[in-house]
C-alpha cells in the first residue's frame, strides 16, 4: 500500500469511527453531553462515587439492591472529578477515594474542592498526599465552617510540622464566593442538609452556566435555584423515593429540576433501596440516575 492508499484508509476509518460514535450517541443521547452546537469540550465530569455515607452494597445487608449483579448499583461514596482543557480538580474526598482514583486512573490534580466536612466526603483526605510528589503543593478549596474541621480532623496536614517528602501539602483557600479554577468558574450554592450547611457548584466557562453540582441538599433556597435556573446538567441528591429528613427524595430533586428549569438531570448519593434498571425506567427521559464510572462532556 503506498502512503496515498494510506491515507484515504485511514481516512476512511476515522470515519467509519465517528459514524460509529454518532450511533451510540443516538442511542443513550444522555450518556453524551455535548451538544450539536457545542464544537469543543469544556468540561468532562467522572462520576466517581455516586452512594451514600454507608455505600452499596452496605455491608451484611442481603436486600435484592446489595445483592444485585448490575454493575451500576455498586456505589462508592459520592464524588466527582472534573477535567478542564486547563486543569482538573475533584469535590470530595470520600471513604473510597483511593479506590476511585485507581478505577478511573485519576493521576493528576490542580486543586480540592469540598462541600462540607461530614465523613463520607472527607475520609480520604490522607490519599491526596500521592498529588503532592516533589513537594508539589495543593490548593483546598472549602467553606469557613468546612476548613475549620478539616484543620482539626487532619492537623497533621495543616500545622506545618510535617513538611516531609511523600506527605500532603495542602494549601487552604476559603471561599466565599465564586473562584476560578483555570478558565472555569466555580460559584459556591449554599444550601441545607439537615443543620449542616453545603456547598454545592456551579460550573461556568466564559460566562455561560456549565453544570451545577449538589450532593448532599434537603433545603435549596430561592436565589440558589434563580442562580442554577437553566443549567444545561444538573447532578442533585436523591437518596431513594421515600421522604429522608437531611437528603432529597425522587420527588423533592424532581421538584428542583422543573423548578430550575435545567435540562438533562442525574441522580446521585442514592441509598441501596434504589434498583437502578426498575427506578430509571419510572423517570423522565432527561432525568437519569447516575452511577459509578459515568463520564459527562459539557
């Protein structure tokens, strides 16, 4: 074959392969998120954990959920990683965030940023010390209240005497409003889980509203669904269909969803009395339930 066959087979592959993607995009449109007018990715979200402070399966619990062989009821605590042409950056560090950063070979991070201090987002916090090699700092973005206790739970990190090779090195912001973390601004949503006040983020690249991220909510107030109103993703709490008194149930994210007026939605820090082939089927088509491995391109 000489180098002008070459080139028309490799052409014509490259497009066999984009045909090929444009097929499975067909099919599950939600699982691609970018848009046919959108030329270029923002932003790619990795769904690192999608569960809730105990995870699923729970253990020595033999309900049809922890017992399923459906790879997406696995779910690890939850948390995000977000990729940006410039940087990337996690929320949360659960109880598994070193098994998440080796399923989805996370290697690389710029920065932290926490939505507050409950143990099923902070656990993990000592695993970040692998992102500071070469006595690489980095930078911990959390509310006041949320710094505060992670200074007091992880002292060790934060007070200076351990500046040793191989050890964390965090470098802590506290914020208090929005912050850019390359080209992408990150707007703190204050919104209530049970006494605890959270954070969650919405994502915005050169003035436009990217996605939004809340995690943990029972309570969002109204200037926080005016500032969300129109995202193109939400990702929002919803634990299970029954009523929860810290956490969104299906009715009450729903609820946001329509009142936001945003448009594709998923589910996440969902309890193990979720079946996620039966519960997704009784949703919207633009509200699906996210799971653990899920990658969004917005």
């Amino acid at each position: 074959m000489d180098l002008r066959e070459c080139k028309q087979d490799l052409r014509g592959r490259s497009g066999r392969f984009q045909a090929m993607r444009a097929i499975i995009a067909g099919l599950h449109p939600l699982c691609n998120d970018r848009g046919a007018s959108t030329p270029m990715v923002d932003l790619t979200i990795t769904f690192l954990g999608t569960g809730t402070s105990q995870g699923v399966p729970m253990i020595g619990c033999d309900c049809k959920v922890c017992l399923s062989s459906d790879p997406r009821d696995k779910r690890t605590r939850s948390s995000i990683f977000v990729e940006s042409p410039e940087c990337s950056w996690v929320i949360d560090t659960g109880t598994d965030f070193r098994t998440q950063c080796l399923r989805e070979n996370v290697r690389h991070l710029d920065a932290v940023v926490y939505t507050h201090s409950h143990t099923d987002h902070i656990m993990g916090f000592d695993d970040l010390r692998v992102f500071c090699k070469g006595g690489r700092n980095l930078p911990i973005y959390a509310s006041g209240p949320t710094m505060a206790d992670l200074q007091r739970v992880f002292s060790f990190a934060f007070d200076g005497r351990n500046r040793f090779p191989g050890y964390i090195l965090p470098v802590p912001h506290v914020v208090d409003g929005p912050f850019l973390l390359g080209e992408t601004e990150l707007v703190p949503l204050p919104v209530k889980h049970g006494r605890t006040e959270v954070f969650g983020y919405l994502f915005r690249r050169r003035g436009e509203k990217r996605a939004v991220y809340l995690s943990d909510c029972k309570q969002v107030p109204d200037e926080v669904v005016e500032t969300l109103r129109g995202a193109p993703v939400l990702i929002v709490d919803a634990l299970r269909h029954r009523p929860h008194p810290t956490h969104f149930c299906f009715d009450e994210a729903l609820g946001l969803a329509r009142a936001a007026g945003v448009g594709r939605t998923w589910f996440t820090h969902l309890c193990h009395e979720v079946l996620h082939a039966e519960a997704e089927k009784e949703l919207p088509p633009d509200v699906r339930i996210g799971y653990d491995g899920l990658k969004l391109e917005v």
